[in-house]
C-alpha cells in the first residue's frame, strides 16, 4: 500500500466546506499605481535645471570677512540671529568629492527633501577648495548661486569654524 493509500484510508472520505464568510483577501487588495520612472527622472531634471552655474548677483554680501545672503524683503536680523545659532541645523548635506553636475542635482534633491518634511535650518558643506585644480574654490562659489536662485532659500550666513567655517553655509528656508 503507499503512502497516498494509507493516508486516506486514515483520513476517511473528506468533502470541501463550503462556506460563504470566507473573503478572498488577495482579490480585495488594491493593485498599487504604476510608478512613472521617466515622469520622476524628468522633474529631477527640471529641478536641477532651474538653476544656473552662470548666474551673477551681487545680492550676497561679506561682513566681517564672512559671506551671508538675505533675500529681499526680509528682516535683516534674521542674519544675526542664524549667525548666533537662534535656529538649530536639523540636516546636513556634504558636497565634498562631488562633481559639479552631482553636487548641483544633490543640492536641488536635498533642499526639496527638507522643504517636504519641514525642516528649515539646514548646513550645507561644500568645502574649501583644497583639493580643487589650482586650489580655487569651485563648490563654494557655485553653492551661493544655485542657493540665492532657490525660492525656499531666505538667508544664509558662513558657518561657525566648529560648523565648517568658510567651508559651509548655513542656510534657512522658507516654511
């Protein structure tokens, strides 16, 4: 006798039920919408697009020996008061090592991220140019343009030496 014999001999004659309180849970799951890869790839685009290497403005200011940036409008104690730490940097991004493309689109991503979850004060690090072709700042003078094109962006001031000093901003966007 095998194995499929003796078991249903033990078994016994075995009918279905049948019953009508039953759901079919895989049928009521609700399929998720396809996600529009080319769609999302393009609007990244047009963010890091939106905002220029070219751009000239004189709209950025030194103090001290120290950069900020104040959009107009605004209240020039907001200035002072992110230079003495009134608003604690809730996120921080390092540019270091990126190329210019990469830091662009990495700045235009980070800037949006914040800005969805509310964050307002954030560090941007970008470096001094040490290890830049003829030591010049490249990252550092690009950041402060894309960052005065960028509409969430009120102010910035140079970073404190222990933030990074004149190789980061602190920067506080809109709410």
């Amino acid at each position: 006798m095998s194995d499929n014999d003796l078991f249903k001999k033990e078994i016994g004659e075995v009918k279905p039920i049948k019953r009508k309180d039953t759901v079919d849970t895989y049928s009521q799951i609700p399929k998720p919408k396809p996600v529009a890869k080319k769609f999302l790839e393009d609007e990244k685009k047009v963010l890091t697009d939106s905002i220029s290497d070219n751009f000239e403005s004189i709209d950025y200011f030194l103090a001290r020996d120290e950069l900020f940036y104040i959009k107009k409008n605004h209240s020039p104690d907001i200035v002072k008061k992110l230079r003495n730490g009134n608003w604690i940097v809730e996120e921080s991004i390092d540019l270091h090592g990126l190329t210019s493309d990469e830091a662009k689109a990495a700045l235009v991503e980070f800037i949006s991220y914040c800005k969805q979850r509310g964050i307002r004060c954030i560090r941007i690090i970008h470096g001094k140019g040490y290890n830049s072709k003829n030591k010049e700042p490249v990252l550092k003078n690009k950041v402060k343009k894309w960052l005065i094109q960028k509409q969430e962006v009120i102010c910035f001031v140079q970073a404190p030496n222990h933030d990074g000093g004149g190789g980061a901003l602190i920067t506080l966007l809109e709410k």
